[in-house]
C-alpha cells in the first residue's frame, strides 16, 4: 500500500529559465543600436588615425666658411626673428673689404687723371682748328695774290722775280694748312682715344664699387640671425667649428606654424571639402579636445613622394588602397598650440554632412 501512495504523488514540474533570453534580447538589442549608431556616424564623418602634427621648420645654413666665434643661443630656446645667433670670425672678411675699398680709390684717382687728360687733348684741339682757320685765311690771301700776280706778269707790270715770290708763298701757304689740317685730325683722335680710355676707367670704378659692395654683403653674412620667430632644435655648431658655406648649423620650428597633415585613402576623399569642420584627439592628451578645419589637399598621393615611387606598369602589379595627405588647420589658441610638438600622432574625424 505504501508503494501505491508514493507512485500515486504528483510530480513538480521545473519553472522555465527566463534570464538566459532577457540577456540574449538585450546583446541584439545593444548591437543594433550600436550598429545603427555607426552607420549613421559613418554616413556622416569620415576618419582616420593615419595622422600627426607637423609645423613649419626653417634651416639655419651657413652662407659663408669660417670659425664659429660666438654663438648666443641654446638647443630648444625661443628666439625671435632677426636675433644675431652665430657670430662667424670675420676678420678675413674685413681685409677683403679694405682691400676693395683701395681698389676702388686707386680707380677713382685715375678717373681723375682721364678727365685731365680729356681737358688737356681738348684744348689742344681748339688751338689746333685756330690754327687750321689762320692758315686756311692765309691761303686764301696766297692764291688771291697769286692769281693776281700772274695777270700782271703777262703785261709786264711785276718783274718774274714776284711772280715766282708770289708762287711760293702760296706753295709754304698749302703745306702749312694741310699741316694744320693734320694736326687738327691728331688732336681730335686723341680726344676720342682719351674719351674711350675713360669710360674704361668709369667701367672699372663701376666694377670696384662692385667688388666693394660684394666684400660687405659677404662681412655681413658671418652674422647669422634667426629668419623667423620660433624654438630652435637640431643645434649642430659648437665653439671654434669650422663650418662651410651650405652647411646646416641648426633649425627653427616657427611659430603659429603649427597644423596637422591627415593621410586618408583615397576612397574616403569623396565627401571631403575644404573648409568642413574636423574633431582632434591627440594621443599624447587624451582629455585635450580640438577642433580643426580642412585647409587643403595634396597634389600626389604620399607614395609619389617617396624615395621609390611605385611603377604601376610593372607585371607584378598589385593594386593598394593610396592615402593622400590633407591639411588641416588647427582652431586653437596660442597656449594650447605651445603644448603641440610636430610628430605627435592624432587621430581626426571630418564631419562630412550636418
């Protein structure tokens, strides 16, 4: 009878586990929204990581040989634009400007000399037309008592003896004005010769002034300032160096020339425009937030740029995704940019529609 009763008790039944879909609807849940979320981000901004912080960075090179003979700044020290940084011995440079300075008052001096000479070749030619003019009078005088004399020889009024007087006066009369004529020609090539001889001279000056104004832009050149205002970097000169005309002595990161160069692939730069806003995170500041502007595009992708650009027409072709560098201005103010350095890597988003 016992066994009857136990076989006779009804049997609880298990209750269903209701927390393994609640959990199940909630992931789905969550995914879809997330989902819906980044399609409509990604519908909306275009970004990438392929990013960082670059700046305007001026060489310092040197433009004249010499020993370094002061330098009066420090690696990593801000210094304004014009500052004198690195003073180069200039003792050489100051020799060869008295040098042509002498050159040039030797060439003055016979600038001098010449205008005498032009002077004197010119007066020499006035007394020698005169004398041209007389003689030529006297002549004149000649041939009118010649022929004068000669009418009267034929009635016998003169005697053959001033006839023949008369013949040879007028005979010394032309040899003396063709004389005078080739003096007045001599006198006259000289002054053109003088006249040439100082416009070579005048020539010369020019070139000594010059020389002159060569050997001081070369003195000038062993004081080197800072071409722009900014922090130096790359300091690469010390004391008694002797450095070489082209040779880098260090570098300036200019100021306010601080932005950023964002390297998307070219399938992504359909929707971006210049001038569309750009949100900035940068990894070396996770809580800095900045904000940036699309500024312009590179003309060539990056690998056109390289060492070895890539020959498409080569038989092992393989087609890569390029990127292509953006330029991105930075909306920020002065304190904010002084903490950037150029380098660091940023990650941008370019919100594409509003």
């Amino acid at each position: 009878m016992a066994q009857e009763q136990e076989i006779q008790q009804p049997t609880e039944k298990k209750k269903p586990n209701r927390v393994i879909p609640i959990i199940l609807g909630i992931i789905v849940l969550a995914g879809a929204i997330f989902g819906i979320k980044e399609y409509i981000y990604s519908s909306k901004h275009e970004d990438t990581d392929d990013a960082q912080i670059d700046a305007d960075i001026s060489p310092v090179v040197a433009r004249v040989g010499g020993y370094v003979d002061s330098i009066f700044f420090e690696d990593n020290q801000h210094v304004n634009k014009g500052q004198v940084l690195v003073k180069i011995d200039d003792r050489d440079y100051q020799v060869r400007v008295e040098q042509a300075k002498a050159a040039q008052q030797g060439a003055g001096a016979s600038i001098g000399v010449g205008e005498s000479q032009i002077y004197s070749t010119a007066a020499n030619a006035a007394s020698s037309r005169a004398q041209v003019t007389a003689t030529g009078a006297r002549l004149e005088k000649a041939q009118r008592d010649y022929q004068r004399y000669a009418n009267l020889i034929k009635d016998g009024s003169i005697t053959q003896q001033q006839f023949d007087q008369a013949k040879s006066d007028l005979e010394v009369a032309q040899a003396n004005y063709r004389a005078a004529q080739d003096q007045y020609k001599a006198a006259q090539q000289q002054v053109g010769t003088t006249r040439n001889q100082l416009k070579v001279t005048n020539t010369g000056v020019s070139q000594r002034q010059a020389d002159v104004d060569f050997a001081n832009l070369q003195l000038s050149y062993t004081t080197i300032t800072a071409p722009a205002s900014g922090t130096t970097s790359k300091k690469n000169v010390q004391l008694g160096q002797l450095v070489q005309a082209g040779q880098t002595l260090f570098s300036i990161v200019n100021d306010n020339s601080i932005y950023i160069t964002a390297n998307f692939k070219e399938t992504q730069l359909d929707n971006i425009r210049n001038g569309q806003k750009v949100d900035i995170e940068v990894d070396a500041y996770p809580d800095m937030k900045l904000e940036g502007t699309v500024y312009n595009f590179s003309p060539a992708t990056g690998a056109k740029f390289s060492l070895l650009p890539p020959d498409n027409a080569t038989g092992n072709f393989v087609k890569v995704v390029q990127r292509v560098p953006v330029k991105i201005k930075i909306n920020a103010g002065k304190e904010t940019l002084a903490r950037l350095r150029a380098g660091m890597s940023v990650n941008v988003s370019v919100t594409t529609k509003d």
